[in-house]
C-alpha cells in the first residue's frame, strides 16, 4: 500500500479511533506526518510512493500524534526507532 492510498478509514482501525476524534483531526494528522516525511527525506510525494515500507513509517508518525495529542506529556519524547530506521534509507537531503 501507498502512503496516497492510506484512507482515513483505514487510520481509524490502525490508531484505535474513537467516535469521539473528529475526521478533520485525523486529517491534519495525515497533511503533518506527509509533510514530515517529505522534510525528513527530501522526498516528493511521488517519490515517497515508490516505497511501500514508507507507509509504515506514515502510518506510525500519525499513531504518534494521536497518542500524544496532549500539549505536554508525562514522559520523555523520542524518536520512533523504527520510523526513523525507515526514513533514513530514503534520506536524500543531508544539510
């Protein structure tokens, strides 16, 4: 599956939505983990579909964002590993 190809419906399964989390929520989740990925790699959104393992990597960053939604949490922040372990195969932007 390409990162176009992942519908809300979809996030909504992955991330355990709730009836309470409004769509546009979820949206600005998808538009941020997007351009997250495109900063990180320096990829175009085309480029980024050409990696199908890159979903995964979407999908989690979103699943973060869910979960930590708060404006502060109660333990240290850090990076995915495993999101991180996929972005940087791709990284073509080393400045």
């Amino acid at each position: 599956m390409k990162v176009s190809e992942v519908t809300r419906e979809t996030l909504k399964t992955y991330i355990g939505y709730s009836a309470t989390t409004q769509d546009n929520i979820i949206d600005v989740y998808m538009a941020s983990s997007k351009a997250y990925i495109e900063g990180y790699t320096g990829l175009t959104s085309y480029e980024i579909d050409m990696h199908e393992d890159i979903t995964f990597a979407y999908m989690c960053l979103i699943s973060d964002m869910f979960i930590n939604r708060q404006s502060t949490v109660d333990k240290a922040m850090s990076d995915n590993p495993t999101v991180k372990n996929i972005l940087s195969m791709y990284a073509i932007n080393y400045l």
